[in-house]
C-alpha cells in the first residue's frame, strides 16, 4: 500500500492483456497466480521483481494494489470479486448508483470518451479492460466520487454511512516509509498545490487523466476527471479549485486599445505559469480570475497587433489589478526600399542619401512598435541590423544592388531602443 514490495510493473506482458471496448477475460485471481508465482504464464523473473529486497526502495507498482485487490477477495469470502466488495461495502452504501469497475455495470452511453492529442486532431480511443483492474479503472462522476471524499474527510463517515474506522483514515494519511519516501501513507499521497499540503491520489492512462484531494486545514476537496492524456492544465485547474473553495481569488483587468486608442475586440490575455485566459469583448474589456497570490507575466495576442507581455504584475487575493495596454500595428515593409516602391532599387539609394544629406520629412515606412511607444525610425533603410540609420546603410544598399552581398538584415529590435 505504501509501494514498497519489489513488485513490478512489466508492461510488455500488461499491455498484452488489454481488451478494447470490454471487461477483462481473465479473473483478477488468476492474473495474480500467473503473473507474481514462479513458473506462471506471466511470470518474469527479470521484468515483474525490482532488483531489491522488500522495504528498500520506493517504486509505484500498480499491479501491486491488484494484489491488495485480491487479497480482500481471499479474506472476505462472502463475495464474488473485488469489484462485489466493493459494490455492496462503499458503493451501494454512499450512494454511488453510476460507479462501477466493470463496463458491464454501467450505462456505456453515459461514459465519457477518452481521447488522445498526436499534435494536431483528437483521435478518440476504447474504452478498455484489463485484468489489475483494482489498480485504476473505476468509472465514476465528480458528485458520486465526492459522496466517497467527503467520507474520507470526516474520518470515514458521511450521514449515517460509515465506511472506514476514523483510526483508519489516520493510518492512511500517515507517512509509512519516511526513508524511503516521505509522501506516501497508505496509498494515499500527500503533495503540494500551490502552498496547500494536500492528500490525496491522481491517475493517467490511454486518454484519461484524474486527480482527486483534501485539504485539511480548510476541510476542502477537489475533484477533477478529464477524458484527455497528461497535461500541465489538470494541475492548474486543482490549484484553482483549492483557491476557490478557500477564499476569494486575484483578478487582473483592463482594456486593450490601439495606438489610436480604439478598443480592440477579441485580443487573447493570458497569464504565464498559472495559466488563465479570457479575451477582450468589442469594449476592449478583459478579465481575469481564479488567480493566487504571486507575480504574473500577462501576454496579449491578436492577429493584427505585435504580441505584448506585461512582466511582473502582482495579484493579491480579493483584489483587483488593472492592466491596461496599448497595442501597436506591426511594421510591414520592404527591407531597403526607402520610398515604399514594395523592392529595393537605385531611388531608395538617392532617396535615404537625400534624407541624410537634407534631413527631409521621413517616407511612409516610418515604423512605431512596441514597447517603446512613441518612438520611430526609418525602418526600411535600416539595411545592416544596426536599428539606426546612417551612411554604412546606404553603402551597403548600394553595395547589394551592385554585387548581390552583403545580406539585407532587419532591426532584431522592434524599435531599437534609444
């Protein structure tokens, strides 16, 4: 319970014995028998044994909590399965009509699909079965899991339903291992969301990821199922959930204008890190919530407009912090062509030296870029990376009309500053 009992995980042999779209075909007894007894069909000495003794390392074993499974099969003879156990001593009990370990119990129309992402589209996958069933396929909903957490939270009872001894529940939350690792009780786990020591336990497979946790201290709990493969979004949605349920949050807000101060519609805000997003309506309006304590870095898109990212901005729970910004038209233009021809010819040349020479009004490819507002530079012109204009651009414009080199390069600075 503690995963420390040398039993491994060999998933050449498991992954054989999935069954797409179905219960599995072999009972948990017999998985167990043939896979952890020497001569058994699934036996591997070298893939289903850590090469260390009992109680000496820490490695998470999931067809160990199988064998936890078969064990209460093997102790309570009264039932069929585990799966019976668990249907008439917690499930029935709490109220948890649409939880079950088995396709075969439930309503298939009712169970979400799991899907994987291979970069571009969400491909949809089996449901599927597998013999260590005990380790992590029980179907169930946010509410039903909740009935059970909220058991666990009030030391095994919930109503007039007890399904654990509260000495129990305190067994499980204690660290067993310290040495070998200072998180797992009985397999329940203590972790960090934000600055909450929560327990608790999560799960992942084929285009499924789960996490559910309690937080004592403020006797909340978090639930969150998703039909899709790991991501660092699950995570982040835990955290704000704690956030919500243990006061009030941090809002950032503001407006998104243009340079000529018209408001712009449908700009994409983001904070970095603690990911929240919202875009801005046809009022250039855009809020934030659901935020924690901290500094965030706010980024702000649109097709339209150079990308901005406000660093540093401080978010205080209840309150409100206004960012308002100002987004700018990118510069569009033709490296070297001075007089806005759309190429690079010989009455650039003659135009940038005149300007130089006389200091005439700037042409149309004057550009005004972010973050430096108001201010400007020939842009164009500026041939040789140095985000300036002077005499070495008009040599080196000249010196590409006439030999091919050197390479036209622009400003990596938009606009240089200074």
């Amino acid at each position: 319970m503690s995963h420390v009992s040398s039993i491994d995980d060999c998933w050449d042999t498991l992954l054989e014995l999935e069954t797409p779209g179905e219960d599995p075909l072999i009972p948990l007894s017999e998985f167990v028998e043939e896979y952890l007894v020497p001569g058994g069909i699934y036996y591997n000495s070298s893939c289903n044994w850590r090469n260390s003794q009992p109680e000496t390392e820490y490695h998470y074993s999931n067809v160990g909590a199988a064998l936890l499974a078969y064990l209460v099969e093997e102790i309570s003879p009264n039932y069929n399965s585990f799966s019976q156990y668990c249907n008439e001593n917690i499930f029935d009990p709490l109220g948890m009509d649409e939880t079950a370990w088995f396709l075969s119990e439930l309503n298939i129309d009712n169970l979400a699909v799991p899907y994987h992402w291979n970069g571009y589209n969400q491909i949809r996958l089996d449901h599927l079965g597998y013999p260590w069933y005990p380790s992590g396929f029980l179907r169930s909903n946010t509410p039903e899991l909740a009935r059970h957490l909220i058991a666990f939270m009030q030391g095994g009872q919930i109503d007039d339903t007890r399904i654990l001894e509260a000495s129990t529940v305190e067994l499980m939350t204690t660290i067993q291992y310290p040495d070998l690792n200072d998180t797992y009780g009985l397999i329940w786990y203590w972790t960090y969301f934000g600055h909450r020591a929560v327990w608790g336990h999560g799960g992942m497979y084929s285009g499924i990821e789960t996490r559910m946790f309690f937080y004592p201290e403020e006797n909340t709990g978090v639930i969150v199922l998703t039909n899709g493969e790991p991501s660092y979004a699950l995570s982040a949605m835990v955290a704000h959930l704690f956030e919500y349920a243990g006061g009030p949050s941090g809002i950032v807000a503001g407006v998104v204008t243009d340079q000529d101060s018209n408001p712009i519609d449908n700009a994409y805000v983001k904070t970095i890190g603690f990911t929240r997003m919202d875009y801005s309506n046809p009022d250039g309006e855009y809020t934030i919530g659901g935020l924690i304590t901290g500094t965030y870095d706010v980024r702000f898109r649109h097709p339209d407009y150079v990308e901005i990212t406000v660093e540093d901005v401080s978010i205080t729970l209840g309150e409100i912090t206004y960012v308002n910004i100002m987004m700018q038209s990118p510069c569009d233009y033709v490296i070297g062509d001075f007089n806005n021809s759309g190429a690079l010819n010989i009455s650039d040349i003659i135009d940038s030296f005149s300007k130089l020479k006389t200091g005439s009004p700037d042409p149309g490819m004057v550009c005004e870029c972010p973050p430096y507002s108001g201010e400007e530079w020939a842009a164009a012109m500026d041939v040789n990376s140095s985000c300036g204009f002077n005499v070495a651009d008009v040599i080196s414009a000249f010196s590409k009309l006439k030999t091919g080199e050197p390479e036209l390069v622009p400003c990596e600075d938009c606009p240089p500053e200074g």
